[in-house]
C-alpha cells in the first residue's frame, strides 16, 4: 500500500465509519458459518488432541510421550521412512507419466491413471493383499512362467506396503504435475526444442524447474495422505514395525489409552509440520524471487 | 361416598388397563459389536423371529465393528448419552465384549438386570459372573461363547502338535508353516500370545483370575524373548481372516483361529472343508459376547423379553450353535435335546467337550492383559 493509498483510505473511513463497521460485520457474518465449521471440527479437536497428549489419570505430565517414544521410535521412524519412499515413488511415476502425457495425446493412458481415484482404500488394501500374497495373484502368474516352486510374498512387508501406497496416491500427484505441466507456455518448450533438446532433457531441464511449486504441493499432499493412512498399513503393512496410525488405532481400542494415542497423533502433526514450515518459506522465498 | 370411591377407583383400573393393551409402537435400538455375522444374526435372523412375537416392536440393529473397537464404539456413544443429560437414552440394548462391559461399569454407563432374567438360571459357565477378573455378575448376560484354537491342513501336517510345547518343534522342522497374526490384527494372534505366556508362567491362575501383583511378571521377559525366538520361525498373517484365507491358500499350514469364524467359513463353502482343528495343552483363551442394557435405556423391558429370547434353549439351539456354529452360553444339557445328532458332533468333532473344559482358559484379567499386549510390542516387536 503506498501513502496516496492510505490517506484516500483513511478519508473514507472517517466520512463513512458507520457504513464501513456495517460492510466488515456483514463479511463477517458471511464467513461465519465456514469459521464455524472450521473450529468445531477442526480447531476444536486439534486442541482437544494436543491438551490429552499432555494428560495421565487427570494429572499433566509428558508421560505419554514417554512411553509414546519409548515403545514406538521405531515405528516414527519407519512411518517416515515409508512415506518418504512413497512420496518419492510416486512423484517419479507421476513425472514420467506427465512428461509424456505433455507431448503425446494418449487417451487410453489419461484415462486409466485416474482410475485408482475412485477406488476406496479398503478396497485397494483388500485387492493388494490377495493380488501379492505369497500364493496370490502376482506369484501365481510368476512362478507359472518362470517355472519356480515357491516365491515369497510381497503383502506383509515394507516394499507391498509402498507399491500399494504409490498406487494409491500416483493418480493424485499426477493430476496436480500435469496441471502445471500442460499449463506452461508452450513457447518455452517449442524454443528448446528448435535447438535440438531431447524430450528427456525438456524435462529434466525445464518443465520440472518451472513447475517446482506444483511438484511441492504434490509432495507435501501425497506425504501427508501416505503418512495418516490406516486402512493400508492394518491390510497391507507388515505386522511389525507399524506404522504411526496403527499403533494409535491399537492404543484406543485395546488399552483404551487416548493419551499415548493422542501423543502420536501429535508426534505425527509435528512431522507434518516441519514439511509445512518448509513448503510455506520455499513459497515465500519463490515469491521474492519473482518480484526481484 | 364409598361407592363413589369405588366407582372412581374402578373406572381409573379401566383406564389403566385399557391404556396397556394399547400396544405402543416401540423401536428396540440394540448396539451389536463384533463381526459382520453378528449383526447379520440379530438383523436378519432374530429381530423378523421377535417382531413376530411383540409386533408392537422394530428392531434396529446398528453394528459397529469387531473387536475391542467396536465395543469402545459403543461405550463413546452411551457416554455421550449420558453427559447430555437425557432422561431417556436412545440405545436400549448393547452386546459388548468382556473389556468393553468393564468399561460401561465403571462408568454407570450399564445397569444390573438379571435377577429378573429366568435364562440367567441355565447359565453354567463362570464368565457371567467374572470378566477379565472384574466381577461383572448382575450386569450382563452372555450370548455365547467363542474358543480359539489351531487349524490345520491335515493335506500337509498328518500329526499335528498336541501342545505348545511340540508346536516349538514342529515350526524349527517347518519354517513359516505355522501362521498367526500378531497382536495388532485381531484376536486370534492375541489368544495365541496370552496361551503361549499361560504355557511359560509359573502363574497361569494368577494371571486369569488375580490377584492382580508385579511379581507375577518377573519371568515375562524370558517367556517374550523365547516368543520372539519362535516368530523368527513362523509367518505374521493379516488378520482373523488374513489366517484363514492363508491356510486357504496353502501359504501356511497352521494357525490359531476362531472357532466359529472357522465352521462358518466352512458352512458358507469359504474354507477347506478338509482342514480340523486341535486344541493344544495346556490350552488357549476364549472368551464371551454378553448382552448388557444401558443404564437410562428407554425400552429396557423389551430389551430384556429380547435377552431371555435368545437364550431360551431351544432359539439358544437353533440360531447360536446350529447356524452360527458358537458355544452356546446356557448349559449344554438345556440345548441338546433341541439339537439334532450332526450339528452336535459337527461342534464338537475336533474339539471334545471334554478338552474344551479342559484346555478353554479364560482371558486375562484386565490388568495382566494390556500388561501382555504391551510386552509384546516392548519386547517381540521391537
């Protein structure tokens, strides 16, 4: 806001300040049911979590996070460890799949990535847990063409557990990269073009740089879908480490335990966070760069 | 004046007694946790068999899932019932597992009925008077009672192990031929954790019906790390059904399972009709579903007509033990005589009477329980 800005603005507000209060209460009462929405079922029980993280048998303590880290580091370490492969994972499939879908118009492939989109994660969880068993779908298949007795199973373990989460969130992250790959300037890529770059090398070396806010928005979103996921991990997952999510379903239903459940819950806000705070000053530092 | 106080008096009977032959339309609203089949046998088998009894009355069954979980789910909604305030609760009958129905006590979320409940009389198993260590007598009603045990693939295993003990051995010759499902997935992994620590302890009463003191826990860590030892031998399936579909598959050859769930898998044309069940010494836990009534529930006497319908002996036989291949929660002499010949020997083929008496141990007590679930995260999982 400049300084004419301010004195025009400062003007109005002493010849009408009636109408004024009017107008800002009337866009009040417009967002108000949205803030309301919002504070009931997501400020609310925010709080909620983080004040029974912090209570023991109506005493405050970090006890809960005591026994929270003192049973399940290895499970927090293992949930990100697995959301961070899948979040890799899938950002690759779904760069491949843009990048080629940016040149080529291939209905079949447009169609069929969007697929897993409308597919229930139980479901997926149940098809993925039959199709990878150690006699299933998959080894059925292969131990009939490559003639082996018995191969193991990729359900129960870490790598079905992935391959069932990059299905799951590639449709997802492609949506937003090919967004922001078909929206760029077409001129960009005719002009790499004409001096002889490769389709790979367009890519590598300019779509991927110039959509970088969308690749982080997708980043950030399948990270945190992969990381809060429960139906997966209890189908899929091996059974132990667990990830995050399970450990509290456990927590809650067998020991009734809403405090070390809700310290999870809180170390996983946390971990989320950190990615958060890292998108918002990559945002912001963005910004700055545009306008220098 | 005293005939008038007569005639007063009498019309005032009239109207009374014409006012409860009205029949008030009433929906009995009934909480059922557990399995799917549980809220299909009160659905679709006992609510249409008691609307034609009261047909003043509709069932409405909600089922709100298995295992502890669904439970929990039911004890968060009679709470809330109850911090609203409301004379009247919403929910006039709840089927709830052992914790759950510890949970609805110490909070006055359920109430004491069966001094008026006649089928209470027929009940031989201690599990209506003692959940989990907790004296719950007055409070609920079983329903049934289900048993784990070990099923296997007589195609594969043609002596299988008669105990714990011969399991050890038999899974080192077999590697990742026994199946169970940990502790997270189910309660069938969890049955088989609590009989493994009944086999080591020293202490296996104690542990099942108290009292409840540390010192019976000092020879856990070696009973755990001997467990953990034997999961290095055997593979972790997913789920109750995740073991079934596995023995299904040929993936594993034995694994602990629920009785029932097995029979009904079997009768539903799901599982190998080939595979049997053992028992193995010195025996693993099973445990009851009981009927309980919310404290303020609004319709609690047809919720009690419908309690002592289930277990009258001869719906007990017909729907619990012949359809839905349970252990019935009444004496087993008050149901045979209205069972026929195979569906007996269909139940208790495998597993004798006998060695059910014998080798069905209980649950836990509450306290030694979330104790044994958490050492098994401390020590075998990590």
């Amino acid at each position: 806001m400049n300084q004419g800005e301010a004195l025009c603005l400062a003007f109005f507000m002493e010849v009408e300040p009636m109408k004024r209060r009017r107008e800002l209460f009337v866009g009040f009462l417009l967002i108000l049911p949205a803030l309301i929405v919002l504070g009931a079922l997501y400020v609310y029980p925010l709080f909620l979590s983080i004040y029974t993280s912090f209570t023991v048998g109506g005493k405050y303590g970090l006890a809960n996070y005591a026994k929270a880290f003192d049973i399940y580091w290895r499970d927090i370490i293992y949930s990100v460890a697995i959301s961070f492969t899948t979040t890799v994972a899938t950002l690759i499939v779904s760069v491949v799949v843009s990048g080629y879908l940016r040149f080529k118009n291939w209905k079949f492939l447009e169609l069929m990535y969007k697929l897993p989109l409308f597919i229930p994660f139980l479901i997926v969880g149940h098809a993925m847990r039959v199709f990878l068993a150690p006699h299933g779908t998959l080894n059925n298949l292969l131990t009939r063409i490559l003639r082996i007795e018995e191969l193991p199973g990729l359900s129960r373990s870490w790598i079905g557990l992935v391959w069932a989460f990059v299905w799951i969130m590639t449709p997802y992250a492609t949506l937003i990269v090919l967004g922001a790959f078909k929206s760029l300037d077409s001129a960009y890529i005719e002009a790499a073009q004409n001096v002889g770059a490769s389709k790979w090398k367009i890519v590598i070396d300019i779509l991927i740089p110039m959509c970088r806010p969308s690749i982080m928005v997708a980043f950030i979103l399948t990270f945190v879908r992969t990381i809060s996921s429960l139906t997966i991990p209890i189908m899929v997952g091996p059974a132990s480490p667990n990830m995050i999510t399970v450990n509290m379903m456990f927590r809650v239903n067998y020991f009734n335990d809403w405090g070390t459940a809700n310290a999870l819950g809180v170390i996983s806000y946390l971990i989320v966070m950190v990615f958060a705070i890292y998108y918002l000053r990559f945002m912001a530092a963005e910004r700055g760069g545009i306008k220098a | 004046m005293r005939r008038l106080c007569g005639v007063v008096l009498l019309i005032v009977a009239v109207v009374l007694l014409a006012q409860a032959n009205i029949p008030i339309k009433v929906t009995l609203t009934m909480m059922v946790a557990g399995d799917q089949n549980m809220v299909d046998f009160f659905q679709y088998e006992i609510a249409p068999e008691f609307e034609k009894l009261y047909p003043n009355v509709k069932v409405k069954v909600v089922g709100t899932g298995p295992g502890d979980a669904g439970s929990q789910q039911i004890i968060q909604q009679l709470q809330l019932e109850k911090d609203s305030g409301k004379d009247k609760w919403a929910i006039d009958l709840v089927v709830i597992h052992e914790a759950g129905t510890i949970w609805g006590i110490e909070r006055g979320l359920i109430r004491q009925y069966t001094d008026f409940l006649t089928t209470r009389r027929l009940v031989t198993m201690k599990t209506a008077e003692v959940a989990l260590g907790v004296n719950v007598n007055g409070y609920v009603m079983p329903m049934f009672h289900s048993q784990t045990a070990i099923a296997y693939n007589p195609r594969f295993v043609k002596d299988p192990p008669k105990s714990y003990a011969e399991l050890v051995e038999w899974v080192k010759k077999n590697p990742k031929r026994f199946g169970y499902n940990g502790i997270k997935g189910g309660m069938s992994g969890v049955s088989f954790v609590f009989g493994w620590v009944y086999w080591k302890s020293k202490n296996p009463d104690v542990l099942m019906n108290g009292p409840f003191d540390e010192k019976y826990m000092e020879d856990w860590p070696q009973i755990y790390a001997e467990l953990k030892e034997f999961n290095k031998y055997v593979t972790l399936t997913a789920g109750n059904a995740g073991t079934l579909d596995a023995l299904n598959r040929g993936e594993i050859w034995m694994g602990p399972v629920w009785v029932d769930m097995f029979y009904t898998w079997i009768r539903e044309g799901r599982m190998d009709p080939n595979i049997r069940l053992i028992l193995p010494e010195p025996g693993m836990p099973g445990q009851p579903m009981y009927f309980a009534i919310p404290t303020k529930a609004a319709n609690a006497d047809y919720a009690l007509k419908l309690i002592e319908f289930v277990t009258s002996p001869a719906v007990h036989a017909k729907y619990i033990v012949d359809k839905f291949n349970w252990y019935p929660a009444i004496g087993v002499e008050y149901v045979t005589p209205h069972l026929g010949k195979e569906v007996f020997e269909r139940l208790y083929r495998d597993i004798k009477e006998a060695d059910l008496l014998k080798f069905g141990k209980r649950m836990p007590i509450a306290d030694y329980r979330t104790r044994m679930l958490e050492a098994y995260e401390r020590w075998v999982e990590k």
